[in-house]
C-alpha cells in the first residue's frame, strides 16, 4: 500500500513538474500563449524612439540585384556563391554611415549581419563563409557597432533564420524537398554559437530575426531561441519573427498571443493602429533591400510621410538604405535622409515619445500625442478649413501652426472649426498643435472623416 502510494505520488509530481517546467514563464495563463519578458519600460524607451536605420548590405550589392531572392534567379547561384571573392568595399566608413542615420534624426540602426545567402559580415567562429574570407577582412558589424556607440545610436543587428549556406539547414533554395542529411538540431547548435559570439563581441540593443517561416523552423524553436538569447542578455529586444505569427507583407488580422517576439513587423508598410502591441514597419527607401543602381527613390514627402503614418498608427519606422559595393551610401540616398532629419529638427516634438491617436490616421491627416498636446499632422499644404469631432471633457486652450503661427480655433457642436492660412507654410508635411488643459492620452480614439 505504501509503494503504491509512493508510486502515485511520484506520478503526480513528474505531471506536475512537465507541466509547469514546460510552460515555463510563458504560460502563466494557458489561452495566453507566448509572452514576452522584455520589460514594459525597455519597450516604451524603443518605441519612443519611432525612427532607426535598416542597412541591407552584402556581396550581392556587385550585382546590384535583390538581397533576397535573386540567387538562383537574376543571379545563377554559381555567381552569387562566388561573389564573396570580390567583396571589397574600401570607402566603407561605419562613423559616415552612422553619422548619415544621425544626421537623418534616426535613434537606432539595424544591420544585416547575416541574410539568407547565410554570409556573415563579421568574423564568425563557427563559420568560413564570412568577412574573413572576402578580400575586405575587416569586422564591418565590429566597426559599425563601435561607431554607434560614439554617436548614441542604438546599435541592432538583423539576422536571418534560413540559410542557403550551411548544409545542416534543410531548405537549399533549391525548390526541392528538405534535404534528409541536414540536421536541424546541428544547425540551431551553430546559430545559438553565433548569437552568443555577436551578443558577447557586439553587445546588440535588438535582434531582428527574419525567414523563419520555412517549415524547418518551429514556434518551439523560436520560443527555446527566445529564452536562450534573454538569458545571455536580459533586456536584449527581440522581433517576433522567431515565430510563425506576424503581420509582414499580409493585411490579415494578427493574433498577438500566438507571437515569438516583442514586437510585430510589417514589411514595406505602414503598420496599423495600435496602442497595445509594439510594432515597427520596415520600408524600402527605393525600392529594393540591397542597393540597385538607379532605383526609383521615394520623394521627401513620401518618405516624411511614411514616418508621420508610422508615428500617428503608434509605431516606429525602420527606414532601410542599400550602401553600394564600394561600401558608400548613394549621396543621393545620404541627401535625402539630411532632408528629413532637417524636417525633424523643426517638427521632432510631434514624433519622438510621442502615442498614436487620438484621431485614427485617414487621407487627409493623421495625430500624435504627447503631455498635454495633440499634434495634428496635415498632408496636403493647401487645406484651408479643418472640421475635426472636439475631444469631450478637454478644453483646448491655444492651437497653432507648429511654426509658431496661432490659428483660429472655434468649437461649436461637438466640432472643431479650424481656419488654415491659405498656404500652410511647410512644403512637405505641417504639423497643427492643440494645447489642451489635461493629458492627452487619456482620450479615446476618435474616427474622424477625411473630409
Ligand atoms: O530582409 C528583407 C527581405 O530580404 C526579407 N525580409 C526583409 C526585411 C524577405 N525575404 N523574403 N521575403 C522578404 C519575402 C517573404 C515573403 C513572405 Fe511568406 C511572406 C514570408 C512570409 C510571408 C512567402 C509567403 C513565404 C511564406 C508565405
């Protein structure tokens, strides 16, 4: 009687144990599904930041071709395996490349450290497919990550799930069946070494994680990936593509409990509104990842206006710029993002720490919030009048151009009666600032016509 009662007792102790053990921190509600442990106040201090740099860079920039998806394409795959050989971008400079996010108004910068050709663009231990074996040699995520330092930008790096590299990976980017001989877990043996190496070496303020949605790739793989990085570091940020959930290039609803990761991804464009999850677009500044030569760049107020859309929808943009093969950033490029970080000298308080809302983004304009101000973002400089539903319970004690130029406000049935100058005076993208007597995120979102 005794051993039978030791006996189930200890049943219900291994049950208990394979319970809790696996669920782990996650799970403190079973329906909940992953949560992230990255501290609501790292969040709030990323996503106050609302603007970072994406670099796409790598021997592929010699053809001027896709980063992703040209190999085996516009790129025989014996040409693209070589072009490593000739990688050598002797103008590369990592203070002028920081210098160019900086001067951009940008807080954080991301860079390629592996993409899916799996070439590594530092010195890795666990591999040869590296810098090291190019003509460069030199440590471009070690340079980059030193000079973001110099600067105070935040320095992140992107670093992909799938490899056409190494043979353990079972998807070649070949179009055929997974390859028998690889081996999965060898494989996450040499990506768990390697982001132990750039975590140790780099000290990285985020890791972007990409192409996990090949079937090799699990959600239990990318949450024991998850938990492994959180203990090299804790308060290491981490996107949520470790898992299978995201928005990326899809409009379909996502369900935010079943995500891998802190934040959401939409991929080339602009988020939706959203005040609970975390979330960063990435967008192209023309309209390739890796540099193309003569690309259609996108003009000044688009690209303004992706960032205000951004900001407005409550998230952050990750603006991405292709350097060339020689290791510069078109000037074209560089001048472009000097005209916006000059945009945002004037008009930085409307995006920076700024909340979306509380009018949902439509055509016509869109708002952002901060302290006692809703900032009131206008697309189109030949708007004169503004009628916009007036927030309940809230005086608005002065309204004016963000140029300093007051502007005739009058409320009347529930509605703003804004009067605009005839010609607002920026020629890109203007600002309306309300000053209310109360903090702003306190109200509600409003859905506002665009009329
Ligand atoms: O690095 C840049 C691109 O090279 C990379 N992501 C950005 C940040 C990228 N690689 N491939 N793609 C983007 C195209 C991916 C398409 C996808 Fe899907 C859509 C992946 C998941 C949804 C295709 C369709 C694969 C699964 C469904």
């Amino acid at each position: 009687m005794y051993r039978i009662m030791t006996k189930y007792l200890q049943q219900v102790l291994i049950i208990w144990f394979l319970i809790f053990s696996t669920s782990g921190v996650f799970a403190q509600d079973k329906n909940a599904g992953f949560r992230s442990t990255t501290s609501k106040e790292i969040m709030d201090e990323f996503m106050s930041m609302r603007f970072g740099m994406f670099i796409h860079w790598g021997p592929v920039t010699l053809r001027g071709t896709e980063i992703g998806w040209s190999r085996g394409h516009e790129v025989p795959v014996s040409d693209y395996d070589n072009l490593y050989k000739e990688f050598n971008p002797v103008l590369f400079n990592a203070d002028e490349w920081v210098k160019t996010a900086k001067d951009a108004g940008m807080k954080y910068l991301t860079i390629t450290s592996k993409h899916h050709d799996g070439f590594c663009l530092w010195p890795s231990e666990h591999t040869e497919y590296d810098i090291m074996a190019s003509p460069f040699k030199k440590d471009i995520v070690g340079e980059l990550a030193k000079a973001c330092k110099k600067h105070d930008i935040k320095f992140c790096m992107y670093f992909t799930i799938l490899d056409w590299h190494d043979a353990n990976y079972p998807v070649h980017n070949d179009g055929k069946a997974p390859d028998p001989d690889a081996d999965m877990s060898k494989f996450i043996v040499t990506i768990k070494n390697q982001l132990k190496e750039v975590i140790t070496n780099y000290d990285p303020y985020m890791l972007w994680f990409d192409g996990q949605w090949e079937s090799p790739w699990t959600d239990d793989m990318g949450i024991d990936l998850y938990n492994y990085l959180k203990g090299l570091k804790k308060d290491l940020i981490i996107n949520n593509r470790l898992g299978k959930e995201m928005t990326a290039i899809h409009s379909k609803e996502v369900d935010y409990r079943k995500m891998v990761g802190d934040f959401d991804t939409p991929e080339q464009k602009v988020g939706n509104f959203n005040l609970d999850f975390p979330w960063e677009s990435c967008i192209t500044i023309g309209t390739q990842w890796a540099w193309k030569p003569n690309d259609k760049l996108k003009t000044l107020q688009e690209c303004i206006q992706t960032l205000i859309k951004t900001a407005s929808g409550n998230g952050n943009l990750l603006f991405n710029v292709g350097p060339m093969m020689d290791g510069r950033i078109e000037q074209r490029q560089v001048d472009l993002l000097k005209q916006m970080g000059d945009w945002l000298k004037v008009y930085g308080e409307s995006i920076y720490g700024t909340k979306g809302g509380p009018y949902m983004p439509n055509s016509i304009f869109s708002s952002t919030r901060k302290d006692n101000k809703v900032f009131v973002h206008l697309f189109d400089a030949s708007i004169e009048k503004l009628i916009l539903p007036a927030f309940s319970g809230v005086k608005v004690l002065k309204s004016s151009l963000m140029n300093g130029k007051s502007v005739q406000l009058k409320e009347t049935d529930g509605k703003y009666f804004i009067k605009l100058p005839s010609q607002l005076p920026d020629s890109v993208s203007n600002v309306l600032v309300l000053e209310l007597d109360k903090n702003a995120n306190g109200i509600p979102i409003i859905h506002a016509e665009s009329k």
